[in-house]
C-alpha cells in the first residue's frame, strides 16, 4: 500500500524530471507550444467553403468599421466571376500577380527580388504578396504587422491554394479587397467610381481599378493623378499577357 508521503515523493520526482526535461529542451518546447497556438488559431474551417459561400464581412472590413468608430460599417456586393469583365481579372493579375496561374501560393522569385529591392532602398518599396496572400490577409487578419500574424498569413496561403481552385480565390479577391474608404469589392468600385456593372467596365476603367490596389485609400481609379495613369498604362502593356484559368 503506498502511503500519502511516498505518493508525495513520487509526484515531486516526476514533477522535477519534467521540469528538468522542459529547461533542458527550452527552445523545442517554447517552439513546440508556438506552433500549437499557431495552428489552432487558424481558419481551418472556414478556408473550403471559400469555394461555395460568399464572404460578407472580412477582417479588414471589421478593422475599418473599429477604426471609424462604427459610424459605418463597411459592405460589399457579390458578383460571380462570370458577371466580371475579364478586362477586371486580367488587368488585377498584371499588375498584382503575373505568376498567379503557375504559383502555389507564393512567387518565391518575384518575393526574392522585392527582398533585395527593400533591404537595398532601406524601405518597402517593393511588394511581393500574391494574390492568394492578400485574400489570407484580408479575410482573416488586419493590417497590423508581426511575426506572429505573418506566419499565420502564409500558412493560411498555402492551406488557400490547396483547398480551393484558382477560380474561387481570384473570385473572392476582387469581391473583398479595398478600393477606397468604405468601399470593398468590384461591385461597389464599378458604381461609386464609374457608375457601372463590373461586367460594364471598358479596358480604361478596368486598368485604372487594378491601377490603385497597392494604396487605394491615397489613390482613387477616377482621377487623373501621375500614379494612377502611369500604373495604368502598364496593365494595357501586360494585359495581353495574361491568360484566364489556362488549361494545363
């Protein structure tokens, strides 16, 4: 029979070995424990009915909506892919994501090189998101940068690119990124910028959506401002490029 005083002794031995094992292998087990929280606070869920369901309310809405005091809450229409203009798509991908089609996930090249281009300016000067990582980032996280959010965000992307088809994530893209203050999605861009159907838009209209992306809350696709005309004019260079969901 084992007395209240051995169980003690042996509760405390194995209590000392574990601590000495943890203390031991510090690093593995902090790694260990990081990967965990990493990984369950992932949208595992959520990621495969992206190929089904609409999104009506991404992060980065929510995180306009905090920022303005919920004085508005920021709302998309939904369009499918087929009621957009190719014009649209094509233009997005020139100019955002030339490798989209052929990447699964992240265009380690074009990543390299906005790399060098940063550390040699000494500033962001350069982006090297694909199309798939931006649609992880703004669905699911805020704009807020950190290790901790960056790891989830490229995880995220590669769980995208295997869950999903190419269609369904150039589809949820065009219908929650920013396209100005309080305006997200190709459906509400169209009819505050051009009053238009996005299956409306003409090559001009299309090219100078795709133009203002990278800083739609500074540039806006109906002005004639140097930015946008010059980024507009290398999606028509790069439109021909591009061909939409190519048969393998």
């Amino acid at each position: 029979m084992v007395t209240p005083n051995q169980y003690q002794n042996e509760l405390g031995f194995l209590l000392d070995k574990y601590i000495h094992v943890v203390l031991r292998r510090k690093f593995r087990v902090i790694l260990l424990y990081f990967i965990t929280v990493l990984y369950l606070s992932l949208p595992s869920f959520n990621i495969p009915l992206l190929e089904y369901n609409r999104v009506r309310i991404s992060s980065l809405m929510e995180q306009r909506g905090f920022e303005n005091y919920l004085l508005f809450y920021p709302s998309q229409s939904w369009y499918g892919i087929d009621d957009i203009s190719p014009k649209v798509l094509k233009g997005i991908i020139s100019i955002e994501d030339g490798s989209f089609f052929t990447h699964k996930g992240i265009d380690w090249k074009e990543l390299k090189t906005s790399i060098r281009t940063n550390v040699r300016r000494k500033r962001s000067a350069r982006g090297g998101s694909t199309i798939t990582m931006q649609l992880a980032k703004n669905l699911f996280y805020t704009t807020d940068k950190s290790i901790i959010r960056k790891g989830k965000e490229l995880i995220t992307t590669f769980r995208i690119e295997k869950e999903i088809s190419k269609k369904a994530i150039l589809e949820n893209y065009v219908n929650i990124i920013e396209w100005g203050d309080g305006i997200f999605g190709i459906g509400k861009a169209a009819d505050v910028y051009f009053n238009k159907k996005p299956s409306e838009l003409n090559l001009n209209e299309a090219s100078r959506l795709a133009a203002v992306i990278p800083s739609p809350l500074v540039h806006k696709p109906n002005e004639n401002s140097r930015y946008v005309l010059r980024r507009a004019g290398i999606v028509r260079s790069r439109l021909n490029d591009i061909i939409l969901f190519p048969v393998k």
